[in-house]
C-alpha cells in the first residue's frame, strides 16, 4: 500500500514538475530565453511575436533601466510617432474560460505625452483564427519613478474561443517625438 502511494506521489510530482517548467518556458514572460536577432521579430518562440520598435534588452546597458525586475532582460518598446508596437502570445485556450495576464511595467523619464500610452491587451480568437474580441488593460503613460509596476488583466473568454493572443502594446503618440528607451515590461505571465 505505502509502495502504491508512494509511487503515485512521485508520478504526481514529475508531472506537475514537468508541466511548471514548460508553462515557464512557452511564455517566457521574463524575456530571459534569447530567440535571436531582431529580424526574425520574435520573443516568445514560435508561439508569437515582436512588431514594431520592441526589443529584448539586458538592463543596466546604454539608457536602459538599471534592473530588470527579476533576471537581466527586459521588453522595451519604443514609440516611433503614429505607431503602435509591442509584442504578443497567442495560446490555446477554453471557451468559457477565465484568464489573468499580469506584468510588470516601468515608464522613465516623465510621464508619456497625452497621446501616448502602454497596456496589456488579450484577443479572443475561434477555431478558424477569427477574432472574436478584445478585452484591454488600463492605458499607462505616468512615468513609475522608477518602480516596477504591477499590471493586471482578468475576465473571461467568449463562447467560441480556441486561442487567446496576450498582447504588451505601447503606440498612438499622434504628433509626437519619438519616444526612446522610455517604456519597458518584464515578468508577465498568464494562469487561468
């Protein structure tokens, strides 16, 4: 009988084991895991994507921030005028389903102009990759005196959603300057 529980424990445990590293190692929510240059415009494996002006970086480097939140690299996304960028994650996902995206952002050197704005967004897609709709987070442009702020996103998946695509967005800046190493992201990550 102990033999039995036993075994059935360590079987639990691997499992479970197993799964945490691999839910780590698909979102790479601390933008440690290096996909390569900049032309190949991914973050997060093949699982999503980087567009526009967003960038992995390690911390501490040119005008970055000085510390990533955990481990050395960050997202930073930079806002060309006109533009939005950022990077996304598309993951299998129930109908009916609830979900939460939390991340960590940091906004430097003054608030962003009025025009001008981060969050985190969540797309609902069907089978057929149709997108069903949208749910977004709280639009951030007052500069975080250089904390780490805590952002979240929770609700729950229309009916007929296979896919969520977790979205980090910085853009708009109608008529602006470029906005440069002012707006960055780390530790994201999704449960339900």
């Amino acid at each position: 009988m102990n033999r039995i529980f036993i075994k059935s424990v360590l079987v639990f445990g691997l499992v479970a084991a197993v799964t945490w590293v691999q839910a780590a190692e698909v979102l790479n929510g601390g933008f440690e895991i290096n996909f390569g240059a900049r032309e190949d415009g991914n973050m997060w494996g093949d699982l999503g994507e980087a567009w526009g002006e967003a960038y992995q970086v390690t911390a501490g480097k040119r005008d970055y921030v000085r510390k990533a939140r955990t481990g050395d690299r960050v997202l930073l996304i930079n806002v060309p005028p006109a533009t939005w960028n950022g990077a996304w994650q598309q993951i299998p996902w129930e109908e009916n389903a609830p979900f939460e995206l939390t991340g960590y952002y940091l906004i430097k050197g003054g608030d962003l102009p009025p025009s001008c704005s981060t969050f985190i967004k969540a797309e609902f897609y069907d089978g057929n990759d149709q997108m069903l709709g949208m749910a977004e987070g709280e639009r951030r442009r007052e500069d975080t005196k250089g904390r780490w702020v805590k952002e979240s996103l929770k609700g729950t998946t229309p009916p007929g959603t296979s896919a969520v695509r977790f979205i980090l967005i910085a853009g708009d800046n109608a008529g602006g300057e470029p906005l440069v190493d002012r707006i960055f992201w780390d530790d994201v990550d999704v449960s339900d």
